[in-house]
C-alpha cells in the first residue's frame, strides 16, 4: 500500500517536471521572438536536406526551439528536394547533406545555384576531405559545417550565410588557410592515376601507364590519399566514389 502511495507521488512529481520544463521552453520561445520583434531581427527561414530523417527532425526541433530559425520544408532525396523548391516559396538558407540517396549533394548544390543564385547554401557534413571542401567552396556554399559540431555553431553559419557572408567551421577555415598554396581540387595527373588505380593497376603498371618514375607516383598517391582523406587503397577509392569522382 505504501509502495503504491510512493510509486504514484514520484509520477506524479515526474510529470509535474515535464510540464515545468515545457511550459518553460515555451516562455523562453515567446520571450526570444518579442525581444526579436522589438529590436526588428527577422527569424531565418530554412529548408532541411539530409537523407537522415532522425537529423533533420533533431535539427527542425533545435531550430524551434530557438526562436531564430524557422524550417519552411524538408526534404531527404534530391528528387524531393526540387520538387520543394519548386513547389513552395524559397527559404532564406538550405541546410544541405552530401550524401543524398538518389545523387550528391556537391552536384545539387552547383546546380542550385545555377538555377537559384540568391538560395544561400550551408553544407552539413562529415566530409573532411579537402577535396570535398575545395568543390564545395567552388560550387559556390555559403557554409561548411562538420556533423559533430553543436548547435550553436550551425546556428552561427546560417545567420552568417543569410546575411550574405560566407560561413566555415573553424576546422575548415584553418584547412583553407593552409591549403593556400596548394589545390584541394584534384589535378588532371591525379585524376589519371586514381582512375588507373580504379581500374586495378599495380604501381609499376601506374608508373608505366603515366610515364612517370615509381617514386613519382607515390608522391602522387600520397597527396591523393591527403586530399580525399584516405588511409588506405580501399578507403582512397570509397571516398572517391561517395564524390562521384569514378
């Protein structure tokens, strides 16, 4: 009898918690729209492409939560993704995966932009590879963002993005500062050499096909291995196919 009377007290004082940090998230919400009312801050309007439904779900939650961003429409594929775009009004950022089930994020991206220059863009990734951040940068993204990094920091990149400025993690940011006197975009040499080692190609059959001296083309392979961050053969070529490079 005493058990049940305690069982039924802690329920009680359990659920009297959530309705207390409910009503609190709530006030909070308010609270952060009036303040933004008054000093005239427009909430951010964002679309959520992430094949990931328990990501995009935790984001749309996240930015609700937070009274600055508002999610006008998700998508998980690129098919639905256009049909969105086209179909509803543009949002001011679209929060953007790589790999999508039906095509790449890299090549949606470039081909957004053709078709809507004003869309501001942020990558959403855990692509590291400075191939990947050299395409991105040149298909035109407005941010880059890692997976691991915490909701602020994305917050951070689509208020940058939406403003007009481009927005980086600061992993990429140091990246791209070292990277400046060299190409995180593959040269046509190495393209030749990572298609011969798609195909198979030993390392003197390389060297042969390439005309060029074995330690040349380790040289070549190990700068490939740092530009699709690979450790190894296998993981080179996975990488490289999750970029629609082969």
């Amino acid at each position: 009898m005493y058990a049940d009377k305690y069982f039924i007290m802690m329920m009680c004082a359990v659920v009297s918690a959530f309705a207390a940090m409910a009503f609190f998230c709530l006030w909070r919400r308010a609270l952060i729209g009036k303040r933004l009312a008054d000093v005239g801050v427009k909430t951010i309007t964002v679309a959520i492409v992430e094949d990931h439904k328990v990501i995009a779900d935790g984001l749309e939650r996240l930015a609700h939560e937070s009274g600055l961003v508002r999610v006008v429409g998700k998508a998980h594929t690129v098919v639905a993704c256009w049909r969105m775009l086209v179909q509803e009004s543009h949002p001011d950022v679209l929060i953007l995966g790589i790999a999508l089930p039906d095509g790449n994020g890299l090549d949606l991206c470039s081909e957004i932009k053709r078709k809507y220059p004003q869309l501001k863009i942020v990558l959403l990734t855990a692509y590291r590879a400075p191939a990947v951040i050299g395409r991105a940068l040149d298909a035109g993204v407005d941010g880059y963002v890692f997976k691991n990094a915490g909701w602020e920091e994305l917050l951070a990149g689509i208020r940058v993005a939406a403003s007009g400025q481009r927005f980086l993690c600061e992993e990429v940011n140091a990246l791209v500062n070292d990277s400046k006197s060299v190409s995180l975009q593959l040269t046509r040499r190495e393209m030749e050499l990572l298609h011969l080692i798609a195909d198979g190609l030993t390392l003197p059959e390389q060297a042969n096909k390439m005309c060029l001296g074995i330690n040349t083309i380790r040289s070549y392979r190990k700068t490939l291995n740092y530009k699709l961050d690979a450790h190894n053969t296998a993981q080179l070529l996975q990488n490289a196919r999750a970029m629609t490079l082969i």
